[in-house]
C-alpha cells in the first residue's frame, strides 16, 4: 500500500455520502475553490459518476 492510496477513514474525513440520493459532499475544505458542503464529481462520457480525492480520481460507485 503507497502513500497515495485512499483509506475508508481518509474518505470519511474528506467526503460525506447520501445513499438515498448518490450524493458525495465535501466535509474539508481543500487548497482548491471547491467550498465545504458542496457535491462532488462529474459524470465521464460513458455516464459513470467520477470523484477525484487527493488528486486522484475514483469511481464514485467504488467509493459508495
């Protein structure tokens, strides 16, 4: 396992997750102009939700 790799408590730090709605939130802050509180991620061409934590990007259906 590297550095890099996400953790289930480094998502729980940085993301919340609605199972009702799909919804990821940001609950930190980052050095980006995302604010708290706000969603996260963006549908790909092929129509699958993607979430970049920590300058990687995700799945979001593996992150759920």
């Amino acid at each position: 396992m590297s550095d890099k790799d996400l953790t289930a408590m480094r998502l729980r730090e940085v993301l919340d997750y609605c199972p009702e709605t799909g919804a990821f939130i940001r609950r930190a802050t980052p050095l980006i102009a995302q604010k708290m509180g706000m969603t996260v991620g963006y549908i790909n061409d092929g129509g699958y939700l993607r979430i970049r934590v920590d300058g990687k990007v995700y799945p979001g259906h593996r992150l759920a």
